[in-house]
C-alpha cells in the first residue's frame, strides 16, 4: 500500500508539469531547456559521485548524447503543443506512448504483434482521432496542438528505444544527468540561434520554471525509486491517472472546459492501453 500511495503522488507531481507550461508566456524550448538544465545538475553532483562513473565507454556517451538530442525534440514538440491545444487533450494523447511503441517495435524490428494488441492499437488510434476531431471544431489551432503532441510521443519512443541500452547496463543516475544536461545544451545553442529570451524573466515567470523542473521531475525519482519495490506493469497503468490529475488541475487553475471528444476519446484511449497493458503483464508471466 506504501509503495502505490506512492505511486499515485508521483503521477500527480508529473501531471503539474502542462499546467506550468500553461501558466507562463516564454519560448517552449527554454521551458524545456531549464526544467532539463535545473534538473540534470541536481542529480550532475550524485553522478559524479557513482562508482559507475568510469565505466561509461565512449560509445556510451555518444548513445547518451543522441538520446538527449531526442529528448530534447519531445519536450520542444510537447511543450510548443501546450500553446495551441488543451491540457486535457495534449496528455491524453500522451497516454497512447505505450502503444506508439508497439508499433514501432514492428515498424523498426518487424517485432510480431499479436492480433489483440494490434486490434488495441487500432482502438486507441481511433480514440486520439476522436479527440483530434472534436478539437477541429473547438479551434484551428487545436489541430496543430495535437498533431505536436502525437509528434512528441514518437520522440519520446524513440528516446526510449535509444537508451534502454545504455540504463540497462549504468547506474539511473549517471544516464539521466547526462541526458538531461546533453539535452538542455542542445536547448540553449538551439535558443541562442533563434534569438529567444532566456534571462530577462519577470519573478513569477522564474518561480514557475523552478517548479516545472523541481515537481514533475520528483515524480520520475518517485517512479524509479517504487520500480524496485513494484511491478513495472503498475507503474506504467498507473501513468494513466495522468490525464485525470491533469484536467482536474486544468479545470482549477486555468479554468479549462472539458468537451464530449475528451470524455468519449479520453476513455477510449485509458481503456485501450490499460488494456494492452494488462495483455503484456500476462504475456511476460507466461
């Protein structure tokens, strides 16, 4: 019980992270360079002290790097999405990540794909068009959001085929502030050519890039730290409370409006990857 009640403030922690996006009016890539850049240094110090250090081969670092220049194109795309689409539909498109995944295995590596997870798949997809369609109608804008968002969770599937390697065989810690600080470098060079504001933030502006790289990340630590005590399989159907935590929050803080197409996409798509889920739990004990 311990380690669920955990698990459950862990994804409310990491549900927080669209709504500061939301709340403040800078570039979304210098968002997301300081919640990669505060982040990575507050675990550079932990890292540096991991006996696993020197182990790391070049060929490591240059895997590192590539996975964080990835990275960096989720948070870019996820973030620029939050300025034209809803909280509510951005993370509920999130959540189809699981599934995005497996269509990749068997785009990339011709993994085989069972009928019922490739009929889950389909349904899910279904699910996000229903979102996406209803958003059509809600702003142009929205459209764009979406797409952006369905953009992000490519990367981030990418991000994380790259670098399961690499965390399999190093400690979590040394991985992640590479990546994080890899990532927000390539954030900052990328802000600098563009010209966007990365200092002159008004105190407000400032306490909220704070949070956004202290509180959503806590809810990483937290999933890694249960990861040891749990079933992966909890952590991941738990991940699916994101969208409801978010909306909630959405609703309080920035006095969002929920349409039929999230309600009717939004169990479509909870259902459907809790679903494969659950299929993948039972597959892996056989």
């Amino acid at each position: 019980m311990k380690y669920k009640s955990l698990i459950i403030l862990g994804v409310f922690f990491v549900s927080f992270a669209a709504i500061f996006v939301k709340l403040i009016d800078i570039a979304p890539s210098v968002i997301a360079m300081y919640r990669l850049g505060v982040g990575g240094f507050i675990l550079l110090p932990f890292a540096l002290k991991n006996k696993d250090l020197h182990k790391l081969k070049p060929s490591d670092f240059k895997l590192t790097f590539f996975a964080g220049f990835i990275i960096s194109l989720h948070y870019l795309t996820w973030f620029t999405s939050l300025k034209f689409t809803s909280v509510t539909s951005s993370t509920l498109i999130i959540c189809s990540e699981p599934l995005v995944a497996l269509a990749l295995g068997f785009a990339l590596y011709k993994e085989k794909t069972p009928l019922k997870q490739f009929i889950v798949l389909l349904i899910a997809l279904f699910g996000v068009s229903i979102v996406a369609w209803g958003d059509i109608y809600l702003s142009k804008d929205a459209i764009i959001g979406d797409f952006l968002t369905f953009i992000a969770v490519i990367f981030f599937v990418v991000y994380l085929i790259i670098g399961q390697n690499v965390v399999k065989k190093h400690s979590f810690i040394i991985y992640t502030a590479i990546l994080f600080i890899s990532a927000a470098l390539i954030l900052l060079i990328y802000n600098v050519i563009m010209g966007y504001e990365m200092l002159n933030h008004q105190p407000k502006d400032w306490l909220v890039l704070l949070l956004i790289a202290v509180i959503p990340n806590a809810g990483q630590v937290i999933f890694n730290y249960t990861l040891r005590y749990v079933k992966s399989s909890l952590v991941a159907t738990s991940i699916l409370l994101e969208p409801i935590f978010a909306t909630i929050l959405a609703v309080i803080i920035l006095k969002d409006k929920i349409f039929l197409n999230h309600y009717l996409g939004g169990i479509i798509i909870i259902t459907s990857v809790y679903i494969y889920i659950k299929q993948d739990k039972i597959k892996t004990k056989i």
